[in-house]
C-alpha cells in the first residue's frame, strides 16, 4: 500500500471527496484517507503521478511519504500538532480586532459607549474604520477564502466555502451601503445616510470567521490530543535493529529490515519487527500490546511482535512481517482508520467497537486490517463488530482514556 500525505482537508466531506477521486482512477483497487493524520492508503496498480493528479484535481494537495529513515520521521511529522499554535495566534489576532470592531460599530448604541469627537455626524469615517478593522480580520483568517473558493472552482465545495461566502457576502453588502451612504452625503440626504448606516454587516463578517476559528482551534485541539495514543505507540517500536548479513552483524534502521533477514535481540533489547524466533530460548515481554505483565516464554518456532522486549536470553529470530506489516503498525492504522468516527466500550473480555455508517469504504479496510493481524476474530459485520483478541482490547482501552481524559470522548 503507498502511502501519501494529503493536505487541504478541513472536514470529513472532504476527506470522503478525496476518498472518492482516487478511487475512480484506473488502477486503484481501494482507497483509505484518514482525516485524522491528514494521510491516504492506495492500493492497486495506480502510478503515483495520477494519483496526485486526481487529488489535485479535487481541490486538494497530495505527496507520496518518504521511504526508510526518512518514512518514520514523515509519519511522526504526520501526527505533530502543527495546527493548534497556528489557530490560536488566528484566533487571538481576530478576537482583539473584534472587539475594537464591536466598540465602533455596536458600542455607542447598545451601551452608550463614548466615541471619539471626530466621529459625531461623520458616518463616513465610521464605515471606513468598520471596513478597516473587518479587512484584517478577513486577512487573517484568509485561509477560509483560499480553501473555499478553490473548491468551489474545482466543483468540491466544503465547510470552508460556505463561510466564506457567509462572511464574503455580509462584507460585500456592507461595502456597496458604505459607497451608497458616500453619495447620499455628498447629495445631503440624511434620511438615506442613516438608512445605510444601518445596513453596515461588517461585524457580522468578522464574527463569523473568529466563531468558526475558535470551533477550528477546538477541533485541531481535540485531534491532537487524540493523536497522543499512536504518537506512544509508534514510541513502542525501537529505532534499530541487528541483522546478520554475510555472516556480519550488522546495525541499521529498523525501516530497512526486510522479510527473512535474521536479526539477533539481546536480553533487554525490544524487538524491531515481527518474526520468528530460529535459535535460543526467551522470557519476553509483550505488555506493551497485550497488558499482560507476565513475561511469555519463546523457544525455536515461537512467534515474537515488534516492540516487546526480550528480558533474559540472547534469541535470533527470522523477520517475517516488516514495515506496516507488523502488528504495531496495523493497530496504528487501525486507530488511524477509525479515529474518532468510532465509540469504544470495554467490557470484561470483549471491546465492542459502536461503528459509523457501513458504507463508509475507509471502515471496510479497517476490517481488512484487522482481519490480516492474527488472533482476531469478526464475529459479525453490520451495525457494529465484536472483535476478542486482548491485543486490540488493551490499545482500545488506552486510546479511550487518552480521549476522555482530555473529554473529547464521544459519549
């Protein structure tokens, strides 16, 4: 599966939308974009090239993942809360030139609020600082107009489109009754003059972008801290690994194992990747995945996962599920796939996953995933699955208080 990352998206419409143009490219066999890491999974004969093309066409942006080394930094930038710091100097920018604005243009008729001598009979200068403030707040937040009109262009209109047409119409009506108010004053006519000072919406176009910018901030707050659970457990997985290659062992990056290298792990080491154990014997650790604290003993043919931890012999094991193959990396995914569109309940042995919709394509290889990771069982596929393995139950249960610590739980 390649992996890309997308950026542009803003809300699960557009995730769906993108969901939906790469699937009609000739090649592509399944397609799973994740709003939550503002990532894509491909599958298929596809080349890359069309791929970004048909995303691009949809009004957003696309770029394949790295590779190697390089592929472990992307995926950790991936889930770097990169957008909360930026919409909160937004968010404290348009809420000070809001108020300045709420003073001028609401100030002196709701509370009386004194205003300076130069505005008495000058609506004029009233408009214009009204225009003034409501622009830079508009420049600030800027970023609503550029994403909502590009999909509107590119026949994809989002939430972004929306407010901006919400705030770009009350700005534009207030603008022609600001240069309607100009000629009935050249003209003396004051009736007019105050009739069209009462059409002036500039607050209301400010308004709205600093509401939705609190509502964004809160979001990328919650998606952040929900992103805490995979940032720990892609902390699980150790950064090296020692293979033996022409009889030589060697270190390199744990990205650069391949399927049947031989690797060796020391007492006190975690294991890089899926394998199997080939020579010595073992006590290791698997709470990492499986809660359990009882270390588990391995011998010759014994199954180990990435991430648990040899404790007490030296065991050399052949690779045998490497890169996002691994356990770890498919309960990545699946949290990733599912991120907050799911309810977890955790009772005695069995986590019970509430679904969303079953048409939701992302869902269906969710399940695929989960199907590929040994020891889960779908015991049904409707309205909601029962899935048994206390793997997923102690990852689920984790994530769940990750989230309701923090309470942006669902229920």
């Amino acid at each position: 599966m390649e992996q890309y990352d997308v950026t542009g998206m803003s809300c699960a419409a557009c995730s769906a939308r993108v969901e939906k143009a790469v699937t009609k490219v000739k090649g592509v066999t399944s397609c799973s974009v994740s709003l939550l890491t503002n990532s894509m999974g491909v599958e298929g004969t596809a080349p890359p090239q069309d791929i970004i093309s048909a995303v691009e066409k949809a009004g957003y942006g696309a770029k394949l993942k790295g590779t190697g080394a390089k592929k472990a930094d992307n995926s950790a930038d991936s889930l770097r809360d990169t957008e909360t710091p930026k919409l909160r100097k937004r968010l404290i920018a348009s809420v000070i030139f809001l108020v300045i604005l709420m003073y001028f243009s609401m100030g002196h008729m709701m509370w009386g609020f004194p205003l300076p001598s130069w505005f008495d009979g000058n609506h004029v200068a009233m408009g214009l600082v009204q225009l003034l403030l409501s622009g830079i707040i508009m420049v600030i937040n800027s970023k609503f107009f550029v994403n909502g009109f590009k999909g509107f262009i590119n026949r994809s209109p989002n939430m972004d489109t929306l407010v901006a047409l919400g705030s770009g119409a009350s700005f534009v009506w207030s603008v022609y009754a600001l240069f309607m108010m100009t000629d009935a004053q050249l003209h003396g006519n004051a009736d007019a003059v105050m009739m069209y000072m009462d059409e002036f919406y500039f607050e209301s176009a400010a308004m709205i972008l600093t509401l939705i910018t609190v509502g964004k901030m809160l979001e990328a707050r919650s998606k952040g801290k929900t992103t805490d659970a995979l940032k720990g457990l892609m902390k699980l997985a150790p950064k090296t690994a020692n293979v033996i290659r022409s009889g030589i062992e060697q270190t390199i990056p744990a990205e650069e194992v391949v399927k049947d290298d031989i690797f060796v792990v020391r007492p006190g080491e975690s294991i890089p990747v899926d394998g199997v154990v080939t020579d010595g014997e073992s006590a290791v650790n698997e709470s990492a995945l499986t809660g359990e604290s009882i270390p588990v003993d391995k011998t010759v043919g014994d199954n180990v996962s990435a991430a648990t931890i040899n404790q007490t012999g030296f065991i050399t094991c052949k690779a045998s599920r490497v890169g996002e193959d691994t356990t770890l990396s498919q309960i990545k995914m699946f949290l990733t796939r599912m991120g907050r569109n799911a309810r977890f309940i955790v009772t005695g042995d069995v986590t019970q996953i509430d679904l969303p919709r079953k048409s939701d394509s992302g869902l269906v290889r969710t399940m695929e995933i989960l199907r590929g990771v040994d020891g889960i069982g779908i015991v049904e596929f409707d309205k909601r699955d029962i899935v048994r393995h206390p793997l997923v139950k102690h990852i689920v249960e984790a994530f769940d208080r990750c989230v309701e610590k923090d309470g942006t739980g669902d229920r």
